[in-house]
C-alpha cells in the first residue's frame, strides 16, 4: 500500500477535472446544483472543462448546473472543501485512496486459500497491472468513482469471502450433510418468517458496502450474483436477501436524492450528456436515436474492450477528435516507445484492449474450470460477466484513457479468480508464465501512464 501511495502520488499530474470538488462545494451552499458557469482558478480550469453540465434554474439566485454524476465522492469530498474550498486537491486526495484499495485487495486475497507468494503477485498486479493505477494517479472526476467504488466493493468481497471459507471449495469436497427434519418439515410461511429474523449480520455488512459501491458506479448493481452465491448466511436464499436488505439503504437514499432534488428516478443531466457527445464525437459511433444503454453498441465496444490496440509507428496522434498533431517530423528520427513525438506505439484515447492492458487477466482461465463446482468461481465469473455485458452496451466506453476504464468495476470480483487461477499452476514453467503476465502487465501500465503525462490526458 505504501508503495503503492508513492507511484500513484509521484505519477499524479496537473489538476484539471474538479466536478466533485464543486458538488461538494454545492452541498455546503444547500444546493445540489454547482455553480455555473465555472470560474478558472489558480488550481483549477475553467468552463471548457465542465461542457457536460446542465444548466438549471436555482432557488437561490446563483446561476448552476446538475453534474450528471452519481454524488458519492462529492459527499467524501465535503470536508476538504469545507476547510481549504476549491483549493482542496480531490485528485490528490483520491491517489491517497487508490492506494489504500490496494490494501484492502491484500486483505481480500489473504482470505483464500492461496499461497502467500500468489497473495503478493496477485497484489502487485491488481495495484500496478491493471488500470486501477491510471485511475488513481490522475485522478480527475470519472476515475474518483471508480478508485471509491473498486475499495468499496473489495470491502464486501473480502466480508463475504471471510464469511463463507467453504464457497472456494468444490462441492464435490465438501463434506455431505441431510437436511435438518425442522427445516425440511416447515411451511412455507415459517421459512419466510424465520427469513425475516434471521438476516446474517456479516452479509447485511457486505450488501451494505456494495450498495454504497453502487452509488459511485451505478453498473456494479450487477454483480449482485456473488453476494447470493457468496457469504455469510448459510443458504442462497439468506445470504442473498441479508444482502439484498444492506444494499438497498444506499441505493435508495440514492433514488431518493434524484427524485426529491431532480424530481427524476435517474439524474437528467445523463441523458443531457448523452446527446452532446453523440453529436460532438463524430469519430465514434454514436446514435442519438438509441438508448444510453442499448445492444446495438455491443459490435462497436466488443471491439474496444477486446481487439483495441496501439496506433503502430503512427504518423499522427490517434485521437477521436480533430486536428490531430504531426509527429516524426524530423528526418531520420528514431521511434522508440517513451517518446510522444517518434513513438514506435500510442495508446488510443478511445481504449485499449483489457487483454492487451492488463494480460495477466487470462490467468482466470485456471479457476474457470471450476465453474459450476465452486461457489466463489461461479459467483465472480457471474458478476464480472454481467457487469462487463452491461457496460458493453453502454454507448461510452470511458474515453479519454489509458487501457479500458471500465475493467475497474469488474476489478474487485475478478480478484479472487486471478488469484485462484495462478495458485492452481503447480508445474514450474505455468507459474513462471503467470509471473511474466503479471509483469507484462505491470510495464504496459508503466508505458501507458507515462506517455498519458506526455500527451497531455
């Protein structure tokens, strides 16, 4: 972890991108609205960054605008702001976070029956081999809600994975027991009832920390599976409804914040962003005429998430925005892989294969056999599956970014069978080529980072 806060806080580049800071600012005005226009500072930019913003009629006098952003980190944010205003650094404070989410991953992994060594390589992958290091260093809106969501959802995995040691079992291992004569003979109304009273505390806790993961990042609603298949309670059915109970606080009070404040079950201010961009960014296919969430976009983001690569020896900096800057302009130049002006690769804005950013995510294939057998392996396989479908057919892949930004909120379920996957590789080469991916990786976030600072993203 400290570690960890070093490389994050030492790769952590100029301020730009504050929304929450003035959410937070907002709340402490009464207003749920910023105010906007938004002025420039000393520390921050001004309006060109903030065109996603919903211009809205104010109660106080102020003119203001809705973010369109889930409030979460705003309400994290609310005592910085308070002492040190607009001068409170949330990018700085969110690379402090990302950091202690690479903490709670170790925690989380010393919860499976794994070796200690796949414990630390796991780790070190998670921290600094996926895009959670992007994320965190530069900081900016988007990525706080992803750095505050991946620690919050590692916290209920790690609870319901505590809660339940056999769920990373086979059942094939476990030991068979009959069913109890009272449970077996009891009505259906005396289930219910003994339900009702018998929610698993531990559970409740887990629901509760992923419901507030929710209000960060709304598509982590998905990976609800796990929490039946995994966790304190005894059975699917008391492990899913203790859940079930402690997500739906916050993903109420949620629904409760849009309806009393925006008089809207969902912020408007999404559907506002939706259409400027599906008329700004001409370069994707974007259609107004689709939903926000909509099936048709899955050929399109297929091909981000999966077959994305680098722009190879480019001539021009691969950007779905016009003009686009000359490179290699220098006769006899020579490319090399760290330099923005000769490259001999770029990442492109739009995203980058998980495959390609994050290689070691194919080490799952080794607790995927397990599917079907282990509770833990089905659970997560279920979750990162359905979440990552649902963002698929999300119309925006996440741009402007370093690999594929979305893989973080799959992250914390797909942990724990990375984890599983390598401490199943038992013959000498199979664990040597885990520890290759998982440096691979660790470079390829390195190249990313690193050329991000030079670029300008």
């Amino acid at each position: 972890m400290l570690v960890a806060l070093l490389v994050y806080t030492a790769t952590h580049p100029f301020r730009f991108y504050d929304h929450f800071e003035l959410q937070a600012q907002a709340f402490l005005e009464g207003q749920v609205a910023i105010r906007y226009p938004v002025e420039a500072t000393a520390d921050s930019q001004g309006n060109w960054f903030f065109q996603d913003v919903l211009p809205v009629a104010s109660s106080d006098g102020v003119p203001r605008g809705l973010i369109p952003f889930p409030p979460l980190p705003a309400l994290l944010l609310v005592p910085f702001v308070a002492a040190w205003g607009r001068a409170a650094d949330g990018q700085a404070i969110f690379a402090i976070i990302g950091a202690i989410d690479v903490g709670i991953a170790w925690w989380v992994l010393g919860r499976l029956p794994i070796r200690r060594w796949v414990r630390l390589t796991a780790t070190i992958f998670f921290g600094f081999g996926t895009v959670l290091w992007y994320a965190a260093q530069i900081g900016t809106t988007w990525y706080q809600a992803h750095v505050l969501a991946v620690g919050l959802a590692l916290l209920a995995v790690g609870l319901a994975i505590g809660a339940d040691p056999d769920a990373a079992m086979d059942e094939d291992d476990l030991p068979e027991d009959g069913p109890e004569p009272s449970r077996a003979n009891a009505s259906s109304l005396s289930r219910v009832s003994k339900l009702i009273r018998g929610v698993d505390g531990r559970q409740f806790l887990a629901g509760f920390l992923f419901g507030l993961a929710c209000t960060a990042r709304l598509t982590m609603i998905f990976a609800a599976p796990f929490f039946v298949l995994v966790g304190g309670g005894g059975t699917w059915l008391r492990r899913g409804w203790s859940a079930a109970l402690g997500a739906a606080i916050p993903i109420a009070a949620l629904v409760l914040f849009n309806v009393v404040s925006m008089g809207h079950f969902f912020n408007p201010a999404y559907d506002y962003l939706y259409h400027l961009e599906a008329g700004f960014y001409t370069a994707l296919n974007y259609n107004p005429a689709w939903g926000i969430e909509d099936p048709r976009y899955l050929p399109q983001n297929i091909g981000i998430m999966l077959f994305s690569t680098p722009a190879i020896s480019p001539d021009v900096i691969p950007s779905a925005l016009e003009p686009r800057q000359a490179l290699c302009t220098v006769p006899g130049a020579m490319r090399t892989l760290f330099d923005a002006n000769c490259p001999v690769a770029l990442p492109r804005d739009i995203g980058m294969s998980v495959i390609l950013a994050s290689p070691a995510y194919l080490l799952i294939a080794g607790a995927l056999r397990r599917y079907g057998r282990s509770r833990l392996v089905s659970g997560a396989f279920l979750a990162v599956f359905i979440v990552a479908l649902v963002n698929l057919m999300h119309f925006s892949q996440g741009w402007v970014q370093i690999g594929y930004r979305f893989s973080n909120d799959f992250a914390p379920f797909a942990l724990p069978i990375v984890a599983l996957g390598i401490d199943r590789l038992r013959a000498r080469p199979a664990r040597w080529l885990a520890v290759v991916l998982i440096a691979l990786s660790v470079a390829v976030s390195l190249w990313g980072v690193y050329l991000q600072h030079a670029l300008g993203w």
